[in-house]
C-alpha cells in the first residue's frame, strides 16, 4: 500500500489542533525570519490552533528561543518551546533516579535540562558519573569529546540530545551534534540512545505538554522532521522553506514522507488537495498531472506548481511501492522556490 499525500477539505489549521513546528528552516532561517512565517503562525493560532515549537537544537534555553522568535514577530512563550536537551533530559529520567551523577557534554540550555530534572552535573569521568549526555555546543573541543569516551567506555550510560549530522549557520551548513557524537562512538565502539528527531520521542512529550488531539508535524527536512512524524505515525507537512526540496519529496522513501506539502507556513492556513490516479495512468492533481512511463517521470504543467509537485509524488510513490524504478536524474526541482 502506497503512504501517499493526502488530501484536506479545509484550511489544515482548522482540521488540527496542535501544531509542532520545527524551527530553523521553518520559522526562520538562522537570524532572519522567513516571509510569511509570522502571519501564518497568528494565523493558525486564530483559527484555533496551538502551537508548540520543537527543535532539534539543545543549546539554547526556551526563553532564548522565544525571544528570538518575539525579535521576528513571532508570539512565543518559554514554555511553547521544547527543545532536545529537555527531551534528553527526561530520556535519562527513565532509568535514573534524581541525584545521579551525569557528565553533560554540551551547552548551558543541554545542562540547565538536566539540573532541572534533578540530576548532578560532573564533568570528569573519573566522578564515575552514570551516565553521558550530548548536545551541540560551538565550544566543545577535543577535551570534552575524550572526557565523554573515557566515561561511555567505562560503562556509563551514552544518551545524544539529536544525531544531526549538520547544522545550518549564515555561512551554509556546519558540523552538527551527529558530526560531533560520531567522534565518541568511533572511540568507544557505542551508539547512543537519542531523543531527538527522527525520534519521534520529542513529539510525544510535545504532545502529552501541549494536550492536542490531532496534531500536525510542520518540517523542513526529511530525515529528521518528517523521518519522526512517520515513525511516531503523526501527519506531516513538508514546507519548502529549509533543507529538503520538492525533488526531495518525490525520490524520499516510505519512512520520510510527508502527509502534505507547502511552500511555507502560510500552507497552514489552505486546504491540500491530494493526487488521484486516472483510467490512462497518469496521476492528476486539479490542473498538473505526473506518471512514470519506463522508470521516466513525465509531467503535465509548470514544475514550481505545487500541484505538480502533488502529482508527482503520486506518481513516483505509487511506482516505489509497487516494486519499481524512477531514475532520479529525470526528476527535476519541483516546486515554489524559498523567498
């Protein structure tokens, strides 16, 4: 069975309740804000729907996050911002009683979690701490990584705020918490626990804090935002704002799939049509139309359209799942290029 788009009679906003919205890429992009980002978000929550912001990011604190989101026009509040240092956090919570030691190789937003949580920061491995935990941090150096090995291999339990193998910075993008984790893993030989997207861990504890009935993922990327939202089996929207692109949409396996797609937040505030396949074996989405034809993807209509991005996906997913082939240098970029 093919796990296609889907399609939404009204505006999505008004069809769920909660909303978790990734950040970078989503509501803003790095320090700049993302057009028609902060009026689709008053927009939403206008309409009915609560909004809990969910990032990947362990380095900063929730109340840093809701400035900066309050600086673009944004309304936030701390307690709307969960991030995977308070997820990590309560992860450790799960087999931790408080009052244990535990070395924390991060940032102060990734440490302010876990003293919240009532745990005891070290920072030696030699305290014998009972566990690791690490998150991004611009200032880590040789020194806390080996700190983190020394501990990992002697038995301490190895937990990872995110695996993000990259970061995006003003400059293009970076080493992320992934990059950095990978250096303790090819030292000690462990793999952490983690508790970040594509776990779908983060967006159940946003779920049980925020209370929403039907909630809604809003991502950028694939393999982590949306990657989550299908493995926690939570509907997701794909905005075209960050990482992953429309050609991503259409060449992404059945584990990264987004429920709908948009070109940015304001998709919110719209109702989805879904593709539908016809008699002749082309997938049609109102006006656009997609098939693939010899493993070829033909289309029908102008490639930025959304609809032919809709279509295409149709077409291309059904073809996957039925056992067989689109070549990807025949699938162009589709869809509304970010402003």
């Amino acid at each position: 069975m093919t796990l296609g788009l889907q399609a939404c009679d009204r505006p999505l906003s008004v069809a769920y309740d909660l909303a978790l919205v990734d950040l970078d890429g989503v509501a803003y992009r790095g320090h700049l804000p993302i057009d028609g980002a902060a009026p689709a978000l008053a927009g939403a929550r206008a309409a009915g729907m609560r909004v809990l912001f969910v990032t990947n990011n362990a380095s900063r604190e929730p109340q840093a996050v809701a400035d900066q989101l309050e600086g673009l026009g944004i309304a936030a509040q701390a307690r709307e911002v969960l991030t995977a240092a308070q997820a990590a956090a309560l992860t450790l919570r799960t087999r931790l009683e408080p009052g244990a030691k535990v070395l924390v190789v991060g940032a102060q937003g990734l440490r302010t979690a876990v003293v919240e949580e009532g745990f005891v920061i070290v920072d030696s491995a030699d305290d014998r701490p009972e566990a690791v935990v690490q998150g991004f941090g611009p200032q880590l150096a040789w020194a806390d990584l080996a700190e983190a090995s020394y501990a990992v291999a002697a038995g301490a339990w190895y937990v990872a705020s995110n695996l993000d193998k990259s970061l995006p910075t003003a400059r293009g993008y970076a080493p992320g918490n992934g990059a950095l984790v990978a250096a303790v893993v090819a030292a000690t030989g462990v793999v952490p626990d983690s508790s970040g997207k594509p776990s779908p861990d983060l967006y159940r504890i946003g779920v049980e804090r925020a209370g929403g009935r039907r909630p809604l993922v809003v991502g950028d990327r694939l393999d982590t935002d949306l990657a989550g939202a299908r493995a926690g089996g939570f509907p997701g929207l794909h905005v075209l704002t960050g990482v992953s692109s429309g050609r991503d949409d259409v060449l992404a396996g059945p584990h990264e799939r987004p429920t709908f797609v948009g070109a940015d937040l304001r998709a919110l505030l719209d109702p989805h049509p879904a593709p539908v396949l016809t008699a002749d074996g082309w997938w049609v989405c109102r006006q656009a139309g997609a098939r693939v034809n010899d493993g070829v993807l033909e289309l029908h209509g102008d490639p930025g359209d959304l609809d032919v991005l809709r279509a295409a996906c149709g077409a291309a997913w059904a073809t996957v799942d039925a056992g067989g082939v689109v070549d990807a240098s025949t699938v162009p970029e589709l869809g509304p290029r970010p402003r």
